[in-house]
C-alpha cells in the first residue's frame, strides 16, 4: 500500500475556488512604459484604487504594505522597485502624513496618458 496516497489531500472545488480566488489583473500597455510587468502591475492597481476614490480627496489614498502585498503579491522589495520606477517616470507622487505616519499615493494620469501616447506615436513610427 502507498502511505502517500492516504495523507494527501483531494483537490475538491471548494479547494480549487479557495487557492484560485480574486485574480491580479494589470493593463499590459503599461509595461513599455514603466520598465516591466512588476511597475505595469503596480501602477494599474493605483488607477483601479483611484477610480474609487471620493474626489474630495484629490486622488490621494493610502495603501500599507501588506495591503498592496495582498492586492498584487508582490513582495516588499518589488514594491519598493516598482514604487521608484514610477516615482522616476512621474507616473506617481508619495508623500508621508498623519499620526501615526502613512504612505499616501497619486496617480498622475496627465504623465502616463502623455508616455502612453509618446510610445503609439513611436511604435507607428517604427512599423512606417
């Protein structure tokens, strides 16, 4: 008798629909923009958080850690890349505030339209 297959646990949908819940979604168009997927993901999430927003808030919004952990999985250093790749492309603007202090974040949607257009204008250039 295989001891293996007595403690190995059976795949159930209640299972599958546990380890397979909310998938992480990004716009692919980002990634020439930003430098790569880890970035394109993280700047996607920004503008879904955003979109949600009250506008009283100036797009402002507050995001811990873990809390971006949990939205896109990826680790603290990625976070830490990502958040400079788009701070250096002018894509975002952090800023400390509140007691405890908080990291706030904003999408500035003028610099990424204006990338985003930038990198059409070339790819229509490289194909004429």
């Amino acid at each position: 008798m295989n001891t293996h297959s007595a403690v190995r646990p059976r795949i159930t949908v209640d299972l599958l629909l546990q380890l397979f819940d909310l998938p992480v979604s990004f716009h692919r168009c980002l990634v020439p923009i930003t430098g790569g997927v880890t970035a394109a993901l993280m700047l996607s999430q920004a503008i879904w958080t955003t979109q949600e927003l009250d506008p009283a808030w100036g797009g402002w919004f507050s995001k811990s850690q873990d809390q971006w952990t949990d939205d896109t999985g990826l680790s603290r250093w990625e976070q830490e890349t990502a958040r400079r790749a788009l701070r250096n492309a002018g894509f975002m603007e952090e800023r400390r505030a509140g007691m405890p202090s908080k990291l706030w974040y904003r999408v500035r949607p003028a610099q990424v339209w204006s990338a985003l257009q930038d990198r059409a204008v070339g790819c229509d250039a490289e194909e004429g």
